[in-house]
C-alpha cells in the first residue's frame, strides 16, 4: 500500500471522527434522501478513472496527489487510481515514460489543508503525447460533456468535495431524468468550537456546471475534540519512577521506540532471508534509522516532565518462517503501527504544548512510511502463503483490532489529552472505525 493512501484515509479519518461524541450522543443529522444513489466507485481510496468517455481517448489516465507541509514545503507527488497502460502506443516509450515520471505541476485542484497540504491533477498519456491537467478549465476540456457517473464524481471531487468510498451519506452519485447527475460529498470536518462536518449535494450538468442543491451539517464541532513496532523477544520493562502522567507516557514511548530499532533491523535480516527485494529491505532499515531519531525526541520529553525511559530488553531469537513474519506484521505494522501513526497525526493536531506538537508531527510522517511498509510487506507476503496461513493472518489481525479497542476504551489523564494531545475514548473508537472499514474489513 502507497504512503499516500495512509496519509489520504489518516486525513478523511481525522475530519470524520473528530465529533465522534455527538454522533455518541445520538445528535447528529440525518442528510439528505439516499433513496435512487449507488456508491461512488473508487480505486486505491480515490475516484476511479475507468469510465470516462475521452475523445480521443488516450492511452493512460492517472489521477495524482501534491502533498506539501502547510508552510508550502513539499512533501512528494503520489500516484491514486489510473486505468490504461502508460506510454501504450508511444513510437520512444524510455522518453514518454520519463516525461510521465517528470508531469509535476506546481499547482491543482481541491486544495485541502489540515496538518498537511495537498491538491490533485491529473496525467494523461497517447502517444509520445503527456499532459497534465491541473485546473477546473484544463480538466473540463479533456472530459468534454459530462455523460457518466464516474465524469460527474471526478468534477465533484476537483470543485473541492471529499467523496466517502464506502459511505453513502459521504459519497454517492445518481443519474438524472433530465441527463444530469446528482452526487454527494463533503465539506468541512467537526472539531473544535464554531467547525461542522457538512453533507453537500450537487448537481453536475452535462456541460460540467457543478451547482450545489442542499446541504446539511452532519456534525458540529465542540472543544471536546501506542507508538512503535513491537520487537518479538522485547522484555518486560520496570515500572516507571515518575509520577506524572505526561512523564510517563513518554518515557514508555522513548522505550517503545528504542525497542521498534531492534524491530526494523530484524524485519531487513527476515526479509532478506525470503527474497524481498531491495526496496522493501532498504525501507526497513530506513526506518529503523528512523526509531533512533523518535527515540531521542520522546526521551528529552520524558525527561522534560521528570521521567527516565527505560532501555529496552529484547532476547535474542533465531529468525523465523515467512509465515510468522508475515502474522507479525499482520499485527505489530498493519494494525498497531497503522493506528499509532494515525495518532500521532491527531496529537499533531490537538496537543496544547508546543514541543509535543511540534515533535509529533514529524513522527507521524515517519510512522506513516512505516505503516505503509507494513502493508506493503503484508502485499507482498500474503500471496506466497497458503490458505490456512492466510486464514491465520486474518484471524490475528481481527483479534489484534479487538485488543486494540479494549486498550483505548480506559478513560486518560487530563493532561494526556490537553497537553499531549491523546485522543479521548470516544474519538480514538471512532477513528478506530474508520479504519477497520477502510483497511482491516
């Protein structure tokens, strides 16, 4: 799985579940009529780009996301859904393929900020021919008339409305009597005092007019608003001396840190022993260099609020069958890590102290490229498993994702969800569901 579809399903998670109290509390609206709307059809968490009806068609569509930090600072360009095959018909296709990989736009449309920035456009390939469309106008021109569903959804999503792949209320299209097409999305997201999440439905005309019909808020917002890979082996550690719950927290996670070094080091050895290829073993021992690095912050964080991270203990284990790889991964990285990233993002967002803020958001860019090589292992373990290991996998994780939300159900200190930015119960279940709907259903 690509890092941009985490930080894409990290982004729609924190504005879904951030008034995950009033939906609790029973408050929340009930939107517009579902009645005729089918879901929008997606591809890798994106708009899918299969039925668009292109004259003349090209070879290749690809739909793309620029990530940028809100200071404008560039993060990378990612590839979403496609359909066709680059550079197809191409008389020099090293030279298209280039042009392909070199199609950056400095600009796109729906610009979205939270913690980070991103916008869209598209790359098209026919020929030795690659463009880029990277504005209302330029994206209308290659559509033309509007006369599918998946056209309608892509115009929806460029005028700057999120669409839910698996969520009617969130994301649905229908087709009009009359030739135009009616699509749902959202604006907005719910937290803090005076912020809504709100259902908005359009109308999309053949000529590509996008004009809104209704809207409703789904949420308001109020003030309301486990990190690290686990080495196999690790030890039990001493009780923490400090008393203070904020010295605590992050002494345990300079520990955890220190502990997920010996973790990616392991996981290279294993995967080069099974015949990963280089980019995996590489992204592993990155990411270990990585852990030295969360392991300082969080240490001089723990210190600052009177605690001393233990070191960690890990007992040495001979390396092990694909399988138990596998289910360790299935566990430690595509469960664990992936939600420990998702809450570092959201402790990046809410934590009131500004070293913890600050420190926090460089961790959950870290720990987002190392879920998403947890899947990307996951990807490329799970086919050379047979079935009852497959099965096992799939056991594991749900009995990893029911553990998980036995452990953020206990009520925190105050100081660890003002200060340190924690998620309450109520939110850190909500985002919780969304990902178990996303990735682990």
């Amino acid at each position: 799985m690509q890092v941009l579809r985490l930080r894409h399903l990290f982004s729609r998670a924190l504005r879904a579940s951030l008034a995950t109290p009033l939906v609790l509390a029973g408050c929340g609206h009930g939107g517009a009529d579902l009645e005729g709307y089918t879901a929008v059809e997606c591809d890798n968490g994106a708009p899918a780009l299969s039925d668009l009806t292109i004259s003349p068609a090209p070879d290749f569509i690809q739909l793309r996301y620029r990530n940028t930090s809100g200071s404008g600072e560039a993060f990378t360009t990612q590839d979403a859904s496609s359909s066709g095959q680059a550079c197809a018909t191409a008389t020099d296709v090293a030279a298209c393929q280039t042009a392909v990989a070199e199609a950056l736009p400095t600009e796109g449309f729906n610009k979205n900020c939270l913690q980070y920035c991103s916008d869209n456009h598209l790359v098209t390939t026919r020929g030795d021919e690659v463009k880029t469309y990277s504005t209302m106008e330029s994206l209308q021109e290659l559509l033309g008339t509007i006369d599918t569903e998946q056209e309608a959804v892509l115009k929806t999503f460029a005028s700057g409305y999120w669409l839910s792949c698996s969520d009617l209320k969130q994301g649905a299209v229908k087709r009009n009597s009359d030739g135009t097409f009616n699509v749902i999305g959202t604006r907005g997201y719910a937290c803090g005092k005076g912020t809504e999440l709100t259902q908005h439905v359009v109308q999309v005309s053949a000529s590509g007019e996008v004009r809104e019909l209704e809207h409703h808020v789904l949420e308001k917002g109020t003030n309301n608003c486990a990190i690290g890979r686990r080495p196999v082996g690790l030890q039990v550690a001493g009780g923490c001396e400090s008393t203070d719950a904020l010295g605590h927290y992050f002494a345990e996670a300079a520990h955890l840190e220190a502990a997920s070094v010996h973790a990616f080091l392991r996981l290279r050895e294993e995967l080069a022993l099974h015949g990963a290829d280089a980019g995996l073993q590489d992204a592993a021992r990155r990411s270990a260099m990585d852990e030295v690095m969360h392991t300082d912050v969080t240490g001089r964080l723990a210190r600052r609020f009177g605690a001393t991270p233990q070191r960690p203990v890990v007992a040495e284990r001979p390396l092990r069958p694909l399988s138990e790889v596998a289910l360790d991964n299935a566990v430690e990285g595509c469960v664990r890590e992936t939600y420990g990233a998702l809450v570092a993002h959201y402790q990046a967002l809410h934590a009131r102290d500004a070293e913890v803020r600050e420190a926090m958001m460089s961790i959950a860019e870290d720990e987002t490229r190392h879920a998403g090589l947890s899947w990307d292992i996951d990807q490329w373990a799970r086919p050379r498993l047979s079935a009852p290991e497959r099965e096992a996998l799939r056991e594991a994780q749900r009995q990893a994702v029911a553990l998980l939300r036995a452990e953020v159900a206990v009520p925190l200190d105050t100081g660890l969800v003002t200060e340190a930015g924690l998620p309450t119960p109520e939110v850190a279940l909500s985002l919780l569901d969304t990902l178990e709907q996303e990735l682990w259903a």
